[in-house]
C-alpha cells in the first residue's frame, strides 16, 4: 500500500553543522514531494517541495533533492541554526480514488548550540 | 492573504456533548481538509473536500462529521467522542487535491 520512510527518527547536531534526512516512498506514480517544519505547539509549514521534473531544488541553506529510479528524496540544511529545531515531515503525493498527501512519521531535529 | 483561520483554539468536551470546529481560508482553494494529530506523530488524513466532492478516510469513526457549507468553510462536527480522540485537529487547504497544502494553526482537544 501507499507508504513513506524517514530516517533517521532523531537526529542532533552541532549549530553549523549539516542536516541530513531521508525518505522513501512506494507508489511509484508520486510526483510532488513536500517537506513540512513542525515547531512544538505549532503548525506544520511547508519549507520547500519538489516536483518530479526535477532532481534537485535550493532555497538558502535548505536544499531537497529526488531519486525517482530509487524512490528517494532527501532534505539538507546546511549551517543549522538553533532555530532550526523542530520536527521535519516528508510527504509524497499519492493518487487513488482522490489525491492526497501521506506524511513520513518525522525527524526530530536538534541543533545544539 | 495566504492564512487559513481555525476556531476555537482549545476546547474541551465531555463525551456527551456535540460540538464543532471551524476553518476558513480565503485564497480561493478547491480542496480543504481535516486531519487529525497525536502528540510526536505525523497529521493523519481525515477528510477531503475537492471541487465540493466529500472523500473519506475509511478508518474515521462516524462520531466525526465533516460539513463544507461553500468552497471557503470548512466544519467538524463532533458527537460522543471519546478520549482517545484527544489530539491536534488541524485544517488545511490546497488549490487543488494533494497539491501544496496550508495549515491552519489547529484546534487543541480534550474528550474528558
């Protein structure tokens, strides 16, 4: 069934460091992938998407980049910053009787000062 | 204006009682849905309104009940919930189905 991975679950860094996420997703006719920052108590807010015609897409210090063959996508931050805490959710477009998104079950990222 | 609204922020209910949540949106959207979200997992698709056709995730138990009076309204109505259904509610909206979705900033519930 439909069905999105994200690794790692945790994941701490030191401030300016890089961030690395990953995820997978199953239904091989998905072609928008967005990623979503959740701070505690807050909204999920979109970040940045990715739309299958392209492999890679940079906004700043976040970039997202997709794998079609494979089925990956994978987002970056680079030179984290405290405020980048929060929890990230991946999410693939999947299309049955409706369109929909399905979220990836998230990373709690930790930028340490 | 790129806002969706939702009321009431926080609200707390016995499990006898009827109540509803609310969203509006105003940036002309065709598809508006509900989710629901637990505390340190991802928000879980309830329901979907597209081009004013009702989609239903099939898990969602009959005590919740979605109503779209127009394209820009969006209600949960609530009855004999239980506490388990305690979470985040949150709407978002989109320009059409499963394209790029705008939260709104979530109700807080509590079934006591």
């Amino acid at each position: 069934g439909e069905n999105v991975e994200q690794h790692p679950s945790t994941l701490s860094v030191q401030e300016g460091d890089s961030a690395v996420i990953k995820c997978t997703y199953s239904d091989s006719a998905s072609n928008y992938f967005p990623w979503y920052k959740q701070e505690l108590g807050k909204r999920p807010q979109l970040i940045i998407d990715i739309r299958s015609n392209v492999g890679e897409k940079k906004d700043q210090r976040i970039a997202v980049t997709l794998n079609k063959t494979a089925k990956h996508f994978s987002l970056h931050i680079t030179e984290t910053q405290p405020e980048d805490s929060a929890v990230y959710f991946c999410a693939a477009r999947v299309r049955t009787s409706y369109d929909k998104v399905i979220f990836g079950p998230g990373t709690s990222l930790s930028v340490i000062p | 204006d790129t806002e969706v609204t939702q009321t009431p922020k926080h609200l707390v209910m016995g499990m006898t009682n009827k109540k509803s949540l609310k969203c509006e949106q105003h940036m002309g959207h065709r598809a508006m849905y509900w989710y629901k979200q637990k505390a340190k997992k991802p928000p879980e698709l309830m329901f979907v309104y597209s081009y004013e056709k009702l989609s239903i995730n099939e898990s969602v138990p009959s005590r919740f009940s979605p109503e779209c009076p127009n394209s820009s309204l969006l209600n949960l109505h609530l009855h004999a919930l239980q506490p388990e259904d305690s979470a985040l509610y949150l709407c978002a909206s989109s320009q059409v189905g499963g394209d790029t979705q705008y939260f709104g900033p979530g109700t807080r519930l509590t079934v006591l």
